[in-house]
C-alpha cells in the first residue's frame, strides 16, 4: 500500500502547525454539496447494526450504528474485541467514493467502515487507530461536526526522534475544527502513534451525520 504524494493535494490540504507525527489533511468539499445531500439520504437505506462493547467487565452497545465493507472475500476485522460482521462486495455507491478517493489520493483501499451519528448525542471517543493502517480516509455527510486532535504520548523506544517529539507533544494543545457536509479528513504516516482524535457530543447537534471511513486492511 502507498501512502498519499500527491504535491497538489498534500500542499493544498495540509493541516499546519501539527508538527513531526502529524501527518493529516483536511479538504472542506471533497465532494460538491448536492452530490453531498443525495449520498447521505441513499446511504441511510442500508442495513446498519450497533456492534457490542466490552468494558470494565460489561457489555453494551455503542452508540454508533455501523457497516463495514470489503473488496476481499473473507476479510475479518476486530473492533473493542469482537468481530465485525464484514460485507461483500461494496455496495455501488461506495465504491463510487472509493473510486473517487483513488483518482484524488493515488491510494488504494480495500475496505471502508459507515458510522451514523443519529444527532449530537452520538459521538466516537478519544482514540487512535489501529498503527497497520498507513492511511485512513474520513468522508462526512450530513450534519456538520467538531473533529478534535489531542496528543498522545507513545511508550519510549529509545529512539532519539521519538523522544524529541514527545517532548514537543507535552507543550501542544488540542487542534480542532468543523466537518463541513462533503469534506475529507486524511491521516497518515504515524500519525496515530502521535495523536488522538475523536467526535465529541454536541447538544446543539439535531440532524443526523455518516462518516465514510477508507482503510487498508492489512
């Protein structure tokens, strides 16, 4: 797999002032409006579920309703440690952004995850993703939301590099900003061993929002 080179991408869309292992890219209309609204309304006809978490010993369902989607037969994907029911193959109109996001990025994905956030009260916590996936390509449709990137510090590998940028980490603050309907968030590189990041929930938040989020399962 590659990562995104794209110099009029990555010099356009690039989120400043990260620093070293902040590697992320934000495009407010990747797709046009219209095309934004008529995705989303054709994305709630398909079949969602809310997977079971497991925490301190307790099960319950999160809030978030998902379905997740591969271009492999077969492929299996964990998530809080239990198996997400995996489908095949994308349906068209995901695989029309998937083909969208390839022409844009010169990246290749083979599979994608829907969240639907109902209102405001449905959110994501802070967390990092999985270190495999090199690149993690988020479309939103619908309501607009606060993305929020927290710094995280990684355990010490002796690495002199590594023990710079966790110096510098400790003196950052949280970057945050709008999703607009029809953007695109872009993180790589080892972005997630260096950062966190999260949909917090909005009260004021009353319509509904997807994210469409491409990954390289590997």
């Amino acid at each position: 797999f590659q990562q995104v080179s794209k110099p009029d991408f990555v010099d356009a869309f690039r989120v400043k002032g990260l620093g070293y292992g902040g590697d992320v890219f934000y495009q407010p209309q990747f797709i046009d409006p219209d095309t934004a609204v008529k995705w989303y309304n054709d994305l709630l006809d398909l079949d969602t579920y809310q997977p079971m978490l497991k925490m301190y010993g307790k099960t319950f369902p999160q809030s978030r309703s998902i379905a997740a989607y591969s271009t492999t037969p077969g492929a299996k994907l964990k998530y809080s440690g239990s198996e997400i029911e995996m489908h095949h193959p994308f349906p068209p109109i995901l695989e029309s952004m998937r083909q969208l996001l390839q022409d844009q990025l010169g990246v290749n994905f083979n599979h994608v995850m829907l969240n639907r956030y109902d209102d405001g009260s449905v959110y994501i916590g802070r967390h990092s993703d999985n270190l495999n996936n090199l690149v993690i390509a988020s479309v939103s449709l619908g309501a607009e939301r606060t993305f929020i990137l927290s710094p995280r510090l990684p355990a010490k590998n002796g690495r002199e590099e590594d023990e710079e940028t966790m110096a510098a980490l400790q003196d950052r603050e949280n970057v945050k900003w709008t999703l607009e309907n029809g953007s695109l968030v872009v993180m790589q590189g080892r972005t997630q061993e260096f950062w966190k990041h999260e949909i917090p929930k909005q009260a004021s938040v009353k319509t509904g929002r997807i994210s469409l989020t491409f990954r390289q399962l590997v």
